[in-house]
C-alpha cells in the first residue's frame, strides 16, 4: 500500500515536473530574445585601439548571449556625422553610441566630466571617482532628462600635446594658432588666444596637410602615427595637460536600456569594463614602440614649456569659476570631481609619483 501510494505520488510528481519544465520552456526562450543594436562610434575604423574597444564589448556581449544580443559597430560618419551621435542615440535612430562624452560639450560644458577636463583627473584616478567616488551616478542624473545613459568604457591614459607646424615656445606661439581640439580643452586654448576646431578624426591628416589648421591634437603615438601626422607636421608636443586621462564610453538610449532584460544589462555592464581595461592596456603596451618609430623618422618630441603650461593652468580656474556660476549641473558635478581628484593626487604623490620618479630616473640613467 505504501509503495503503491509512494508510486502514484512519484508517478504525479514527475508529470507535474514535466509539465512544469515544458511550461518553463517557452518561459526561459521568453526571457532571453534576439536584440539588435546599432552602434554609431565616434571613431574611424583604422584605429584598432579607439574604434576596436567597440568591437571587443560587442563581440563579449554576443558570446555571452549565445548570438542573442548583437550590437553592430559602425565607423563616424557611416549612419551619423561624430556630432550628430548624441541627438541620434537620444532620439532612438540608433541605440548606441561608443564616444567620448566631451565632444558635446556645445550641447553643455557638464558632458566633458564623462571624458575629461583641462587639468584633470589620470585614467586610475578618473576610474576610482566613477566606480567608487559617486561619479557615475552624478553624471548620469545630469543625462537623464535627456533620455540616454552613459556607461564609461575606455581610457587614452594621458595624451600627447598633439602635432605643431611650428614649435611652441612660448605663449605667444599660442596667439592665432588654428588647432584642432575638442571639449574644454578647446575653450580653454580660446581663451589663451588660440582658435579651436572640431574635426572628426578622419579628416584631420588632410586639414593639417593643407594648411587649414596650424596644429592637431589627437590621441599619442601609436594612433597618430596610424593617421599619418608625422608626415605634415614635424613637432610633437606634449604632455596633453587637458586631456590627462580621457575617458570614452558607451552612450545609450534609455528605452533601449531599460527594455533590455536584467541578464543583458548585466552582460553588457561587465563587456564594456572589460573593454575599459584592455583599451588602457592595449595603449601601454603600444604607445612605447610607435614614439620610437616617429623619433627614427624625424619627429621633433618637446615638451611644452613650464611657463606655457603654467598660464593654462591659470586660465583654467577662472573659466571653471565662470561656467559653474550660470550652470548648476556643471558646479555640482566639478565639486565632486575636483574634490576628489586632491584626494587622489594627495594620495598618489606618496606612492606612485614618488616610484614613477625613481624607476624614471634610474632606467633614464642606464
């Protein structure tokens, strides 16, 4: 009796486990659908370390989804203009863009925190703020209203000044120079009496080439020379004190985002962190070989002069002073950022400065 009752019993509850994993079937099929994205990069395709970073976190995210998830990468230009990419991600006519925040800076000076501003913060400092100093959430309740989200992906790491016709040796050098450069950067070299451009990355070497600008900043060396700047400029200046960590990432249509499942969402927030660490990596590794290859071609490397640098710094305060007085969004989130960038310098002068110096030294000395 009690075997066959124990019988019926199994015999029910393996029915009503089947019918329980048939139901669930098309449930789990359900919870993980076919999504595709398109995403508009802010870069040209021949750049494998800007451009590719894209490529890498939609390649982990296919893996990971089974193909479920694709996100399709596009070069600038090829669905949108690079300036046009924040209007098209807001407006849904893509879902995605990969970018840097600050060449929105026209739309408001605040876009610039999701990159970097004149003076700022370095890649470790700048991703400590983000991940763990608030930054991340500050910045994205400045987007919001505006329908996208933002999701920090990559790291130039500090940049060269950038390519000159001419050497700059003093201020006076600056006056009347037509340079392309975006973002704060770009104000900030106005008002030391300079004349920026925004110019898509593409179309830099044949601007510099004609004469219609004087300079170009761009990334370091493994890219520029990709790009071809040592062929029409000879001096390569650096360091470039405003871009000393610039941050890219993925900009995201909010409807887009939140229609995704948890799991993709998950997926997509750990691929484009993975994607931020192998950009850093990629330009370490890459950057040291290509200096060389310019220097043996002919490439004048120079600093900047102190003094030059030391009158951008002072330019620089004032502006930030100025901005923040007529935008709340951007004092707020130049507080947090500068509050936090003394804390890491501070920090860092102890230890990494100190080491970097030392290493710097004794290598340089044989």
């Amino acid at each position: 009796m009690q075997r066959r009752s124990f019988l019926s019993k199994a015999t029910v509850g393996a029915g009503v486990g089947a019918g329980v994993a048939l139901m669930g079937a098309p449930a789990i099929v359900g919870a993980t659908p076919n999504v595709r994205w398109r995403c508009s990069s802010g870069f040209p395709k021949s750049l494998d370390t800007i451009y590719g970073a894209a490529e890498d976190a939609a390649k982990r995210i296919a893996e990971a989804t089974n193909g479920k998830f694709q996100i399709s990468v596009a070069p600038a230009g090829e669905i949108v203009p690079m300036p046009q990419a924040a209007d098209a991600v807001a407006a849904g006519t893509v879902e995605c863009s990969h970018t840097a925040a600050f060449y929105y800076v026209g739309k408001d000076p605040t876009w610039a925190f999701g990159s970097c501003i004149p003076f700022g913060m370095n890649f470790r400092q700048m991703n400590a703020w983000w991940l763990e100093g608030g930054g991340d959430k500050i910045f994205n309740d400045f987007l919001k209203p505006q329908g996208m989200r933002y999701l920090i992906s990559g790291n130039t790491g500090a940049q060269m000044g950038g390519w000159f016709r001419k050497e700059v040796t003093s201020v006076e050098d600056v006056k009347g120079l037509k340079m392309r450069i975006p973002g704060l950067g770009g104000r900030l070299w106005s008002a030391m009496g300079a004349v920026p451009q925004q110019i898509a990355g593409g179309d830099i070497y044949p601007a510099l080439e004609r004469g219609t600008i004087d300079a170009t900043e761009w990334v370091g060396p493994y890219d520029d020379e990709k790009l071809g700047f040592n062929k029409v400029a000879k001096f390569y200046h650096y360091p470039g004190f405003w871009e000393g960590g610039a941050a890219l990432g993925w900009l995201v249509n909010e409807k887009s985002w939140n229609a995704l499942p948890a799991d993709y969402k998950a997926i997509f927030t750990a691929a484009v962190k993975e994607a931020n660490a192998g950009m850093m990596a990629k330009y370490d590794a890459l950057n040291a070989p290509a200096l060389r290859r310019l220097i043996a071609g002919g490439t004048v490397v120079k600093p900047f002069p102190r003094p030059v640098m030391e009158a951008f710094y002072r330019a620089a305060l004032p502006m930030y002073q100025e901005i923040g007085a007529g935008n709340a969004n951007f004092k707020r989130i130049y507080d947090s950022y500068t509050g936090f960038q003394r804390d890491a310098v501070s920090w860092m002068r102890f230890t990494e400065n100190t080491f970097d110096d030392f290493m710097a030294n004794v290598l340089r000395q044989g």
